[in-house]
C-alpha cells in the first residue's frame, strides 16, 4: 500500500479547523502590523539558496534539488526568506517607501531526519520587513510574533534574543571563539571540528554533552559587538521594555542560517526547548546585497504551523469549530429521489448547507450517515411526501420529527 513520503503528512478533514484557525490569525496579526502578503514560487534557483546559506546544514544536507529538462538547477524552497529578497530586488521594491512589509505562508521541502515536529514538507508563515535597520523595527517585529502566539493562545512559551554583530565586529569574535575551542579541539564532535573551520558560530548551539561544556564558557558576542551593533542592541532590549516583552539574553543563540547580522531571536515551548522551537528570526542586513540587489537591509521571522498546531493541542487550546453542515436529505423510492434531488439544488441555491443521499440505501443506513456526518436536519421524503408537497422533518438534536410542505423548507432550515 502506498504511504505519503517520509517526512511528510496528509492534512485530514478533522484537522483543517487548526489550519482554518491560523489563517485568519495570519490574516489579522499581518494587518495589524501592515503587511502584504507575497507568494513566491515552490522552486527557485538553486543558487540563490546557496547564495544566502553556503555554510548551513539546510544548503549543505537537507535541499530537494533536481536537473530540469533545459539543464536547470532548481531547489524546492528550503526556506521563504531569500525568495523574498529575490523578489524585492526583481520588481524593484527598494523605490518604494521602505521598509516593504511583506508575507507569507508557504509549503517548505527540507531533507531533514523526521520525528515529531520536524518533518520534510512543512508550512510556515513568514515576514520579512526590508529596508530599514532601525532597532525598534526589529522589536516590532519581535513583537509581532509574540502577540501572533498570544493571540492563538499559547501561553507556555518563551522569548530569548541575541546579537551576533556585523561584517565589522564579527570577524574578531570569530577569531576568539576559535582560539578557544582550539584549545580543546580533540573532544570535539566530528561535525564542531568541521564547524570550527567553515560555520564556527554553529560550534555554540551543538547539542553534544562535550561541545556544550565548551560552549558554556565560550566568549560571548555581545562582549565582542562593535559600538554600532552594541547600541542597536541596547535599543532593542529598550523598545523590548517598552513594549512590554519579556526575554531572556540567550548568549548561544545563534540560528541555523548564514545570514543573520547582530538581531537574533527565537520562540520556544517552556517545556522541552531547543530541539522543538516554535519560530524564529533576525536581522540580515547584508543579504540582499549578497543575492545581487542594492543594500537594503532586513528583518524577519518565520513560524512552522505544524509545530504550533502540536503545541495549541499540548496546551489543550480549544479553536472555533466549523459550522456543521445544515441539513441530510433522505429519500425512498424513485419518485422521492428525483424530488430529493431537485430540493437538494433549491436549497443550495436558498444558501442552505445540504449533502442528499445517493444510491438506493435503506432509510437506516441514510440515518446513520446523517449523524455521521453531523447535520442539524435530516428531511425525508418519501412516496407519501412527494404526493402531499411535503417532506418530514427530523431535528437531530432531540430526534423531532414535524411535517413541512416542500415550499416551507428552505425558511425552517435557515431559523427565520
Ligand atoms: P527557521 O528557524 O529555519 O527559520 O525556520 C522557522 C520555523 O520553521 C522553525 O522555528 C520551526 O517552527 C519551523 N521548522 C523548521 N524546520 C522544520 C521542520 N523540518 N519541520 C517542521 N517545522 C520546521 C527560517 O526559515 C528563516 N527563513 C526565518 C526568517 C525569516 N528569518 C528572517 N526572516
């Protein structure tokens, strides 16, 4: 028997109501705060990732890449933020009053080891506010995806920030970080002493018991920040009082993405942290300049609707149910179908929910899949019905049962 493909889920009716659910609290949460929404293509160059995240384990292990029949290469998106950048370029979106807002919820392909909540097609909601490297913008953003979390209902969480400094001040904290775990290179992990060369920032947030010895006395970068980048993360923390956020300084936060320039930020569950955050983002100021286009710098923040929808159930969060469908036409006999099969399309055309019976099943068997499937009314019609012009009406939910002529029924179903 076929199974969907590793690492990736089928969206079942019963759990649309959490999708439904997120995607008018996008929809508001993006209004709000002023942005528009963008969609970009499922594939793109495959250069345009590796321009953004040459050193990542995403561009490096987990990209979906395939040879297009012209000799293309092209990567199903691993991730929404350089799409963006590339679009903002393309349609010269820098000529416009900046910073450009913009949004999205994406399908997102990474070749990723599958467990719970991580999976290898997942779904994210994204923002990318560009052109403008004010420290309240990154707070505003911030701020967004803490109340976007608030306003769904997760009350478990929590908020840890960073800076990680510019093309200015990085190089030196590089260089010290290096010398120290150099000191103690041989109890490295094999993937650290591969780290240490090509992605040293990445050496902070290994998960191995003896790389996280030496990460905890690492140097940290906000001892290493340059005056810049030391005061826009101050204003940062101040616009984050302001505002009424609460953080934590979290010196080993460092994201999994090449781009980042001093703001980084992540949300994550209060319980079993790390593995399973919830959203993330920062600042990437030399990324558009990196993919071609002019300075301008960025910031963002993306979320994985799989890993919030795990979480609203671990919190037992209760999300607005779909209205149930409204009625269930049962009939008997041939000339009570032909009858059913015409009221079915009147009250359709009246506005009125209706799923009609097919086939030639008994009355019980139709009774039972009006229940199964929920409706407020069953109408049935039979020989008797059709020669009267009425039909009988059941109201499910105490099992009465009232005769109605055929002309009444579309006002009885809606309530007026
Ligand atoms: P990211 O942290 O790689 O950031 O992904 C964002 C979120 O997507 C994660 O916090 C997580 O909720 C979800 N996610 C990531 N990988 C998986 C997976 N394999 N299965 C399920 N959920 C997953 C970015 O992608 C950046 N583009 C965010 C950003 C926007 N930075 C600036 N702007």
């Amino acid at each position: 028997m076929y199974q969907a493909a590793r690492g990736t889920q089928d969206i079942l009716p019963a759990d649309q109501p959490y999708w439904r659910f997120l995607e008018k609290a996008i929809a508001e949460i993006t209004r709000l705060y002023g942005y528009q929404r963008i969609d970009t293509p499922i594939f793109e160059d495959t250069s345009l990732f590796r321009r953004a995240g040459e050193y990542t384990d995403i561009v490096q292990k987990e990209m979906y890449t395939v040879d297009d029949r012209g000799g293309n290469s092209l990567t199903l998106k691993p991730e929404g933020t350089p799409a963006v950048c590339r679009a903002y370029v393309q349609h010269g979106m820098q000529n416009l009053p900046q910073p450009v807002k913009l949004y999205y919820t994406s399908p997102i392909f990474r070749y990723d080891r599958p467990q719970a909540g991580r999976y290898r097609q997942h779904h994210q909601f994204g923002c990318e506010a560009i052109g403008d490297d004010d420290p309240a913008l990154d707070a505003e953003v911030i701020e967004m995806a803490w109340r976007f979390y608030k306003n769904i209902g997760l009350a478990k969480i929590s908020l840890q920030i960073n800076s990680i400094g510019c093309k200015v001040c990085r190089p030196q904290y590089l260089d010290k970080l290096k010398e120290h775990y150099r000191q103690s290179q041989g109890v490295l992990c094999a993937d650290c002493k591969n780290r240490l060369d090509k992605n040293p920032l990445r050496l902070l947030d290994c998960k191995q018991d003896t790389c996280q010895d030496m990460a905890q006395n690492a140097p940290k970068s906000v001892d290493a920040l340059c005056p810049d980048c030391a005061d826009h993360f101050e204003q940062l923390k101040k616009y984050l009082g302001l505002l009424d956020i609460g953080f934590q300084v979290n010196h080993r936060l460092v994201r999994g993405l090449d781009y980042y320039t001093r703001t980084v930020f992540e949300i994550q569950p209060e319980v079993e942290a790390g593995q399973s955050t919830i959203g993330g983002g920062g600042r990437y100021d030399g990324l558009i300049e990196e993919l071609g286009g002019k300075p301008a710098p960025g910031m963002g923040f993306a979320t994985g609707l799989e890993r919030i929808i795990l979480n609203l159930k671990k919190e037992n969060i209760s999300i607005p149910t779909p209205s149930p469908l409204q009625a269930y036409i049962a009939y008997m006999g041939g000339q009570a179908r032909d009858e059913a099969f015409k009221l079915t399309s009147s009250l359709r055309r009246a506005g009125i929910s209706v799923i009609c019976s097919t086939g030639s099943k008994s009355l019980k068997a139709q009774m039972r899949q009006a229940n199964n499937l929920g409706v407020l009314y069953t109408v049935i019609i039979g020989e008797d019905e059709v020669k009267a012009g009425t039909a009988t009406l059941r109201y499910m939910s105490d099992a009465r049962q009232e005769t109605v002529p055929l002309a009444e029924l579309s006002q009885k179903l809606s309530g007026k």
